[in-house]
C-alpha cells in the first residue's frame, strides 16, 4: 500500500513530523513501513508561466520560439514540444533551476535565437512516466485555467508529497486505504480525525424506478447498491485528483473512472461504473456463470468462465466479473452521459477463484479477497456520487437500488485488564486503558477492570481477547512494555547441546568453503526418490503426496535434499556459474504408508554438493577441479571434528557412479553416502562432473558425547617410516591401514597413504599401496630399537593377513 502523506494530511494533522519520524512511529505500532519514497527531486525556480505567444522558431521547423509570462518578468522561451501553444498555463524552470537528475537550467542560443528558460513536461519535473496520464504523456503539462501566473508549481502538481510504502500483513486488511491509515496515524499520534463530507443533493427520480438487482446467490454476494447518475460530463479529473492517484501508484484516465479509484483508495470500497446505454437493461442479475460462458473484459480478452466464477449480468449476458474487472460491452467512454454505479460485497472466496482461474488480479480484487468493511459499502458510493455530481456535472438519483442480505453487526469482546496487565506485564491502570480505547475509536462499556469493547466493522482482524490484548500492547507502545525476565526465571535461555553442535558443524562446512542453501521440502515425482541415503532405502520408505498440491514440481515431500540441491546446481549453471560447493542442514519427511495416517517421521540430514574446481589460482596457474577425495576428505574432516571414528565402503546406488560411491560408516553403523552423481544424470540436468555426500545427523547427534576431547602437544620428537605393500586389486587400502593402525598401536601416531601404482615391474592383477607411518611416544623419546620392532611386526602382519611382500 503506498501512502501518499499529503493525501493523508487531508484526514489526520500530521505537521511536526518528518517523514522519517512518521514512518517509525508506524513502524513501531506494528505495521512495518517498508520504504520512503518522494515523489519528485527536490527543484527551484520552477513556477506556472503564461504563454503569451507561440511562433515558429526562425532557424529551425520543429522548434517554437516563445514569450512566457513568470509574473515577476516575459522570458523568451524556445521549446520543441508539440503541443505548446499560445495561451496555455505551463510549468517554467526559470534561469538558475536545479531539475531533477542534476539538470541545470541556464540562457543558451539555440540555432542563434536566446533562450531563457525550459517549458517542462512531467517527466522532466520528476514523476514517474509509468503513472503519467496518457493525455500529457507526450510533450510540456498544460495547467487549468484556475491556478496562477509565478506561483510556485511544487504543491500543484504534488511534487512536494512523500509516499510511505507500507508492508501489511494479510490481517490488516483496514489499512488497504487512506481512511484505514488516518484512523491508525490518528490513534498513534493522538491527533482527531476528519472524515470525508458525504452529504449528497440527489434530484427527485428514485434509482430504483430506473433498475432493479437481483442476486441469485445470496452467499456469495449478500450486498449490491445500483446507484443511477445522468447527464455526466466525460472530462480530464481536477489536478488534485490527478496527483492523489498517481502519488498511489494510478495513472488517472478521466473524471469517471478516476472518481471510482480515488474512493478505492480513499475507502478501500471497489465501485464499477457501467455506460447505462450499453448496458441496455432495467435489471442487474448476479449469478454464477455457465461452463463456458464467455466476457470480454476491460483489457481486451475474452475469458471462458466457468461456475466458480461470480459474474455480473444485465439479464441475458455477463458484464463484469464480479470484484475482478468490468466488460469491455459496458465500458465508461467520452461519450458516455449515464452511468449504473456498483456499490457490492462480494465472497473473498469467489473472488479468489475467479483471480486464480482468469490470472487476473487488480486493486479491486485484492482488496475484495482480504475483505473489506461492510459498513462503508453503501457509503463509498454515496462519496462516489458526490464527486461525480462535483467533477462530472451530474445529477444524482435518489437513493440506490440494493439487494441487502449482509450482517454487518459490529462484534463484542469482554477485556479484563488484570488479565492484560497479566500477559503483558504491565501495570495499566483502567483510566489508561479507556484512552487506548478512545484513541482506537472502539466503543465501549466498563464495570471497573472489566471492558466490553465493540469493534467497528472496519477491523475484520479483531475476533478474540487475543486481538485486543495485541491492540492495547501495541498502542500503548511495545517500547514501554516491561523488558525484565518473567517471574521465576533464574537465568536467561540458551542454546541446547543439539543446536550448539549443529551451529558448529555449519561453520566447519562455510570454513571448509562450503555455501549453506535452503532448499524446498517439496519436489515432483520423480526427485522424490532419487539419491536416497542407502539407510532409509532399505526401510522402504516411501515419499509422501500432498493431499492438495499447488503445482507438479511440489507435490511430495523429499526423501533426500540432494535432488533439489542438484536442480540449484542446474539452475546456476544455465546461468554461467560453473565452480559451486553448496550444503543444507535441514530435514527429510519418512513414512511407509502409501496412505497416510499420521505424521511423517522428520529426520535430519546434512547434504552436499561440490561442482566445477575446488581451487583455482590463475597467477600460479593451479587448478584443481572436485573429485572423490575432495568429498571424502571434507567428510573425514567433519568427523574428526566430531571426534567419531569413520570408514567408508564401496557402494553401488541408484543414480550415482557404480565406481565411486561409497557408504559413510560409524562404528557397524550406516549414517550415510558419498560420491560422484551418475554421469547419465548429471547430463540430464545439464551438469559437469559433480560430487555429492549426504549424512544422518540425528545419528550423529546421537552418538556424540558432548564432552571435551583434546590431547596436549608432543613435547617428544618422531620418526617416521615409509613401507610399499604389493596385494591384489581388490584389498581395500583402508583395510591395510586399519591393520597398521591396531598392529602398531599405541606407538603409530599416523598413518596415511601416499602412493598407489600398478603397471610395468608388476605382475597383472597386483598393486602397491605405500604408506606413511609417524612413530610418537607422549611420555619418552623412541629408540631405534622400538619402532625397528614394531615396524617388522607390522610388514609381517600385513603380508600375512593380505598375501603381501615389501615392494623395494
């Protein structure tokens, strides 16, 4: 919602505040102003000037050479807009302006003819193209006759406005316009409020002798008003109008129509005019539209409607569908002199359908699906009228032909302030309390602590003693409420262990040079069950359909987070992002009912996926692009943080490389997966090379003790010994070292591989794995002697066990 503050200022006296000091103050009270626009750049010596006279330049065809009246002098003015002419009134930046953009106004020779001064077009004075109306779109603004020679043009064409952009939640639906804010701004400023005049001089000839309305289905539309007005005048709307609208976002079209914007905006009541002669009926019928019954509407398209959709008829054909957009048939045009004005209150819900099967969506139906005030709807068009009989020229019929069904009873809630004060924390006395009340303009009745409030029926959004309690809370002021712990508690909260360890184990991954995403819970059918961790595939778990899903690519619940990650991938790399390494710690839905009967069970995983090259260093000229080991080793990291033993064995899963996939172990514990995705499918989602891993957090979080492990600094030196084992192809290098390990324990510190070679000096079938072993004692220095007789203890385990020999 963009509030225009001189638009506002018509209500509520808001002098003495700054637009930035207003803007906190709603803030503060609870509706979040989300930004701060000003209409135009601050400008100067720009005031309305007289075009005496308009001739064509000496030196050139397409420029005139003007003498324009400023008041205090004539300039001599040379200007190329089309449609200037003698005796218009035109907005005149004078020598020394400042316009918006830097552009500074000075005398200049234009093809040998002096220039004083610029004859300004809106666009020049700063206001947004996309709202100016199409009448002055091209070329210099032309004044009304009304305004006068020098002055000032910043207030008259409202270049002088602020516009707050208000960020409303669903439920505040009230201040979806000018009247919902003055009531708020007057309640937070404790300022009085000023509603608009709606007194109406109406000829004799009733409305209903003219047309009747019928509604066929009553839920949906238990309200309409059929105001009769005739003999309007077509015609541009006053400036002051003009500016409101376009300050709201509105291009403004002609009187009529702009009319019915300004009090959408003003009321927050949509109105629909009708050419009364096009709609060649006595008789407005609402009903719900036959299957595929067609409108053209204001915007040129037809629409094939169906009976969902609420449309408005003169009996044989649709006219308008109701709450959303007028026919094109019945559309208000410069000839138009009579004219059927809508007043309605339709069904959000009808409305919303018609919104989501059309595509259509405008003011009116937003406001319509949030829900307006019932008790404002006869009234919004009694104000429409007045400004047509005002603007238009018009003559207004007596009173309205309506259907009325509508309760529009204004609701009660009994409010004890003892309980109020209970919640709240706060001593507000009952004196304090009736202020609150009265500043809000709630009517009310009081038997000592005990309020009972009536809520007007502009405030939908207050049903229950929960929504007064907010009120109070929020006017009295949240900064005035007591900021102490509640009663009883010793100490202030904190993080559990869990979210602790969860915490660091996202700063291990951002500090290994991983980036956290936050990818959907829902997928499409296919991604449902792919890239499952092989835990969960062999409890058959199957995913979970949403009983009403939005669209396709959102219908089940995931089993695995990697296949989105994997479309994140996709999705960066169309866009020319090719070297990523993305994690998510979030949660997989399980269940093994193929129809559900009760909640998922929600299991937590941590998800990787690395792309493209893990170090890149153009200077050196080093590349190193993702591969298995990079994974592997980021995973061995997390775990040695974690301070748990992990192995890992090969894996054959759906989806990933038959040859480089491996299973995460802990203990006889399976906690999850790792790997290269499967080339096919990496082609399929238009990816290079990339590597996943996937990992069970709630079993780890399980397992973790939480207790401090650490081993002080070696204050002795150590040796180290390299040995070559040569095996068969399929000894594991994992399985050697595990033996190296418990066989030298607890003298072997370390052991890593750095070398594996098969080829020439080998026979076919065999390999050699060499190792690094680091010999430490933490209480003495190691003798030859001792890691002499541990390593030939090791070389003789290992050929044992693995028909081994030392490569020499």
């Amino acid at each position: 919602m963009q509030v225009s503050l001189n638009w506002l200022s018509n209500y509520v006296d808001i002098s003495g505040h700054t637009p930035e000091e207003l803007a906190e103050k709603i803030t503060k009270s609870g509706i979040e102003v989300d930004g701060i626009e000003y209409v135009a750049e601050k400008s100067d010596h720009v005031v309305v000037g007289y075009v005496e006279t308009c001739e064509q330049h000496p030196n050139a065809d397409k420029l005139n050479l003007c003498q324009v009246n400023v008041g205090t002098e004539t300039l001599q003015i040379i200007c190329g807009a089309p449609n200037v002419a003698q005796g218009q009134k035109v907005a005149v930046a004078k020598p020394g302006a400042v316009l918006p953009g830097n552009m500074k106004i000075k005398k200049v020779k234009l093809r040998g003819v002096e220039s004083n001064g610029m004859i300004c077009s809106l666009q020049e004075l700063g206001i947004n193209e996309q709202y100016i109306p199409k009448d002055v779109a091209e070329g210099i603004f032309v004044f009304p006759e009304d305004v006068t020679v020098g002055e000032p043009i910043e207030s008259l064409l409202n270049l002088n406005d602020a516009i707050l952009e208000f960020d409303l939640t669903p439920n505040r639906a009230d201040c979806l316009s000018m009247l919902g804010v003055a009531y708020e701004v007057s309640a937070i400023l404790e300022r009085p409020l000023n509603l608009p005049d709606e007194q109406l001089q109406t000829i004799p000839e009733r409305a209903e002798d003219l047309v009747r309305v019928d509604v066929k289905d009553p839920d949906l539309n238990p309200y309409y008003a059929a105001f009769i007005i005739k003999n309007a005048v077509v015609k541009p709307s006053p400036l002051w109008m003009r500016n409101a609208l376009m300050a709201a976002g509105i291009r403004p079209i002609n009187n009529v129509v702009d009319i019915t914007n300004y009090v959408l905006m003003e009321y927050g009541q949509p109105l629909h005019a009708f050419d009364l002669e096009r709609l060649q009926s006595d008789q407005i019928v609402v009903r719900r539209a036959e299957d595929k019954e067609t409108i053209v509407t204001l915007d040129g398209q037809e629409r094939v409607l169906s009976s969902e959709n609420l449309v408005i008829t003169n009996g044989q054909k649709p006219v308008a569908l109701a709450g959303v957009m007028g026919g094109a048939d019945t559309e208000v045009h410069d000839g138009t002199q009579h004219i059927l004005l809508e007043a309605a209150y339709f069904n959000p819900i009808t409305v919303r359908r018609t919104v989501k099967e059309t595509g259509l969506r405008s003011d009116s139906s937003t406001r319509f699906e949030k829900g307006i005030d019932p008790e404002r709807v006869y009234r919004a068009g009694v104000r429409a009228c007045q400004l047509l009989q005002t603007y238009a020229d018009a003559d207004i019929l007596t009173g309205a032909a309506v259907f009325n069904e509508l309760d529009i009873q204004p609701k009660t809630i009994a409010v004890n302030m003892d309980t109020v004060n209970k919640r709240l924390g706060t001593e507000i006395d009952h004196s304090e309390a009736g202020h609150i009340f009265d500043r809000l303009q709630f009517e009310y009745e009081q038997n000592e602590a005990d309020f009972t409030v009536t809520i007007p029926t502009r405030r939908g959004d207050i049903t229950i003693f929960e929504d007064m309690l907010e009120e109070i809370a929020r006017i009295h002021g949240y900064d005035n409420l007591p900021f102490t712990l509640p009663g009883g508690a010793s100490q202030s909260g904190r993080l559990t262990n869990r979210q602790h360890l969860k915490r660091q184990m996202k700063a291990f991954m951002e500090g290994a040079g991983l980036m956290e995403t936050i990818t959907y819970s829902l997928t499409n059918e296919a991604a449902a069950t792919r890239l499952v961790s092989p835990e969960n595939r062999d409890e058959g778990y199957k995913p979970v359909r949403l009983a009403m899903p939005m669209t396709a690519d959102h219908e089940y619940l995931r089993l695995s987070i990697l296949s989105e990650l994997l479309h994140s991938f996709s999705y960066n790399v169309a866009r020319k992002q090719t070297d990523m390494a993305y994690y998510e710690l979030g949660r997989v839905f399980l269940s093994k009912e193929s129809e559900l009967t009760e909640q998922p069970q929600e299991q937590e995983r941590l998800a990787g996926a690395l792309t493209g090259l893990w170090l890149n260093q153009p200077w050196q000229n080093e590349q190193k692009p993702v591969d298995f080991y990079v994974v592997k080793g980021i995973i061995e990291g997390l775990f040695d943080f974690l301070n748990l033993p992990v192995t890992f064995k090969a894996l054959k899963l759906t989806d990933m490389h038959p040859g480089r996939c491996a299973a995460i172990y802990v203990g006889e514990k399976t906690v999850g997966f790792l790997g290269q995705v499967h080339p096919k499918l990496a082609k399929d989602l238009n990816l290079k090379d990339t590597y996943v891993f996937d990992v069970n957090i709630d079993t780890i979080l399980e397992m973790f003790t939480h207790t401090l492990a650490y081993e002080p600094i070696a204050k002795y030196p150590s040796i180290a010994r390299d040995v070559a084992f040569v095996v068969d192809e399929s000894v594991q290098a994992a399985d050697i070292k595990q033996t190296i390990v418990q066989t030298g324990a607890p003298l072997v510190k370390d052991v890593s591989v750095f070398d594996v070679y098969q080829g020439e000096h080998l026979t076919a079938g065999k390999k050699s794995i060499a190792y690094h072993l680091i010999y430490q004692h933490p209480e003495k220095t190691l003798k030859d002697e001792e890691v002499e007789a541990s390593f030939q203890n090791i070389i003789k385990t290992v050929n044992d066990m693995y028909n081994a020999y030392v490569r020499t």
